[in-house]
C-alpha cells in the first residue's frame, strides 16, 4: 500500500468513527447517510489498493524479465553495430539498417 492512501485510509477511519460515536450528540452538518456514503467510498478505495498492490506483485517479475530481454537485444546489436562499422566502408551502413554516423 502506498503511504499517501495507507495514511489517508486511516484518518477517514478514525474520522468516521469519531463522527459516528458523537453523531447522536447533535453532530452539525453531518448526516448517517453521508457517514455510510463516505465509508462506502473508503470501502472501494481500500479494494482499487488491495487490487493495485496484487498487480505491481505480478508486474515486478515481468519487467525484470523485458529488461534482462532488452539488455540482451542491446547487447546484441552493439556487437553487430561495431562488427558492420568496422569492417564497411561509411557509405555502406545505411545498406545494413545502421544511420549514417560516426
């Protein structure tokens, strides 16, 4: 969970609990019906969490995986690069995908 929303998660709680408790005392401004819709809107944000913490679990692998796949492509084309521009002449690069620079 990230700070921002763990930290935000839980002074709406306590917010809504507080409110709650004193609510019977004449709390000004503030309904049951606010409080539940509020609480139902803490309710989702808590699942959109939880579901985005699963997704960057699964995710992190992933992309490890493309990087160690792209430093290889790199890796690979680097070498191939020096083999044609060590070997042709300038003029002919652009023959074999490579821009015409030094």
């Amino acid at each position: 969970m990230s700070k921002t929303v763990e930290i935000q998660i839980e002074k709406s709680r306590g917010l809504i609990q507080g409110l709650r408790k004193h609510l019977s005392q004449g709390g000004k401004g503030t309904t049951i019906q606010e409080l539940d819709t509020m609480e139902s809107a803490l309710n989702l944000l808590v699942a959109a969490n939880e579901e985005c913490e699963r997704l960057r679990a699964e995710l992190g692998p992933k992309v490890m995986h493309m990087n160690e796949l792209l430093a290889g492509v790199k890796a690979d084309y680097v070498g191939h690069k020096l083999i044609i521009k060590n070997n042709y002449p300038q003029e002919r690069w652009m023959a074999y995908g490579l821009p015409d620079k030094k």
